[in-house]
C-alpha cells in the first residue's frame, strides 16, 4: 500500500514539473526572412486542351489515332457510320450528272431550231401577207384571201416571240437544275465529311474513349487532345483572391516529383467564383519546365505575394488572436504585425528581440 501511494506521489509531482517546464518555456523574437504567399491546389493541364465529340449518336466505325500519337489540324481523328449518307450521296452525285447543263445542251439546241424555222416561217408569210396587201389595194383577189394571209403573218410573229421565250425559259431551267444538283452534291459530300471528325489543332492525342464499333453520344467526349505546351490550372480560396494578381510568382510541388520545387507565374485570373467550391480559377505557366509533364498531375502551389529579408519574426503559434503575444510570466502584449507565411510573423512593433515571450496554452 506503501509502495502504491509513493507511486502516484512520484506521477503527480512528475506531471506538475512537466506542466511548470511547459509553461516557463519562453523564447526571443529573431532576425530572418519571411514571404507571404497564398495557397492553391490544382492540377496540370494541357495548353488548348479539348475533348473530341461525336456530332450525332452513332457508331463508331474507324478510329486513325492511338493515344500519344501527334495530330495536325485537318487530321482525320475518327469516323463514324455513315451507310445511309453514302447512298444518299451516290443518289445526289447520279441526279447531278443527269441533269448537268453540258449533257442537256441537245434540249437547248432543238429549241434553237425551233426558233430559226418560226423565223423562216415569219418570213415566208411576210412576204404572202405583203403580196396578198399589194393584190388587195388594186382591187385583185378577195378580201378573204387578204384577211387569211395577214392572220397567218401575225400567227408567225407570235410563233417565233414563244419560240424565243421557250429557249430562254429552258436556257434558265436547264441552268438552275445543273447548279441546284451540284449545290445538292456538295451538300451530300460536306454531310458525308460530317462523319470524319478532324483535329481542330496541332497536337498529341491524349486519351482514347472509344473502340472501333462502340455506340457514341453528343455528350460524352470520345477523344482529348491536347498541346505539347502545359498550364496549371490553380483553385484559389475565395478569402484570398483579392491579394492575386497577374505576373506574381508561384512556387510548384508535384507528388511525381516529390521535393523538388518548381517556378512559375499567373498568366489569367478568372472573375467568375465557383459557387460549389466557393473558389477561383486561375491559370499559371511554369518558367522552366519539369523534364516530363503530363495532363492531370496535381500540384500545390504558394502564390508570392511580398517578401521582406532581415525583419523581426516571431513563430505563428506564439501569436493570439493575430494580434497579441505572452510575455514572460503571463501578461499579454499587444503587437502590431506584417508579413505572415505558415511559420512565422512579422513583428513591426509591440517587443523586440530581446522581449522573452511564451507559447499559449
């Protein structure tokens, strides 16, 4: 019983000690450099990176690219199934020879001749009409005869005016056909060419959805393609946008580089917050590339804000309610401070680096 009361004597006197030694532990405000900065998270991005869609729900009939291969705007990327558009193309491509104006220009000929003999016929009845007239005005033949023969020259007038009007009209028909088939031929070719979907850049395809013969939607992207050229695409808290501005310095860690650091800067900022996360985009090119990059790799990023060198700092965790500390023996002290990184604090005024503070409780 003896020994069992001297143990817990020993615990509580060990524990007080401790306690005491914690509390009366102090240290001196010290001389170092500090920067500022704000966090952000992310993640590595392709330059003009996009996803490849199909235009309508269809099947995939061929695909030209593999992932990691290099594209060239215009490339053909993929082709969807197009059976029912080849015949409807092969229809248009028969419908515009047959109606092509070259092949119909016998129709035009026969309506060339018809209007040359209206013109013999106006003519010959001309000169009837003119001897019948002569005959009348001397009282020879009859009036009837005279009549008739008028009546047939001004027939044969009307004859080569529709005779004219005829050529004219299928000259024009004949025309707008040949040019409406054509028009509907090339339509038939650029709906064909729909089918083929092309890289709208030069690139590296670098994800492949899709199989030959698989179903595709308007929705989902069956191709991403993207650039040799990486951006960071950065989230930024919405409490720390205002202190971001374009061209500060950011330093860059990557898990697939583990310690290394990185440089680079803010190239955009997006003004538009993300009301789910409550955050901003932004964008940032490295000033010296890593070796290797691909699309997606997270990154942590500190954005600079200010940095100072040879400035009173304290550690952040002496620091109570941003803006006191406590001094030797309990009293608290107000200080006035600056700069602040995730360590330390800037101390413009309050102590100085003689004053012996303690850590709060």
């Amino acid at each position: 019983m003896i020994h069992k009361a001297f143990f817990l004597f020993s615990l509580i006197l060990f524990l007080t000690l401790t306690s005491c030694n914690k509390k009366s532990k102090s240290i001196t405000p010290e001389i170092k450099n500090i920067t500022e900065s704000v966090y952000a998270s992310g993640f590595i991005k392709s330059k003009n990176q996009y996803e490849v869609f199909g235009k309508t729900n269809n099947v995939v009939k061929k695909i030209f690219v593999t992932e990691g291969t290099t594209v060239l705007k215009g490339d053909p990327i993929f082709q969807m199934d197009n059976k029912n558009l080849k015949l409807s193309t092969e229809s248009a491509r028969l419908t515009s020879t047959s109606a092509d104006y070259k092949i119909n220009i016998n129709k035009l000929l026969d309506a060339k001749k018809a209007i040359e003999l209206a013109e013999k016929n106006l003519i010959n009845d001309s000169l009837q009409y003119q001897r019948q007239k002569n005959l009348w005005k001397q009282n020879i033949g009859s009036k009837l005869e005279f009549e008739r023969k008028e009546l047939s020259y001004q027939n044969s007038k009307i004859d080569l005016s529709r005779s004219k009007t005829n050529y004219d009209d299928l000259k024009r028909q004949l025309k707008l056909a040949s040019d409406q088939s054509k028009n509907n031929l090339e339509i038939a070719k650029l709906m064909e060419d729909d089918f083929i979907i092309r890289s709208e850049i030069d690139g590296v395809v670098y994800k492949v959805n899709k199989e030959e013969g698989e179903l595709i939607s308007s929705i989902d992207p069956i191709v991403i393609i993207g650039t040799k050229d990486f951006i960071l695409e950065l989230n930024i808290d919405e409490f720390d946008i205002v202190k971001v501005k374009k061209g500060q310095s950011v330093i860059i860690r990557m898990d697939s580089y583990q310690s290394q650091v990185f440089e680079g800067k803010i190239t955009v900022i997006y003004p538009m917050m993300n009301i789910r996360t409550r955050s901003f985009k932004a964008e940032a090119i490295f000033t010296k590339n890593p070796p290797e990059l691909y699309p997606n790799l997270t990154v942590e990023a500190n954005i600079l804000l200010n940095t100072k060198q040879d400035i009173l700092t304290i550690p952040r965790k002496y620091l109570v309610n941003d803006s006191s500390v406590i001094l030797k023996g309990g009293k608290l002290q107000k200080v006035e401070v600056g700069l602040m990184d995730y360590d330390l604090v800037e101390i413009i005024s309050g102590i100085d680096k003689n004053t012996k503070i303690e850590m709060p409780q």
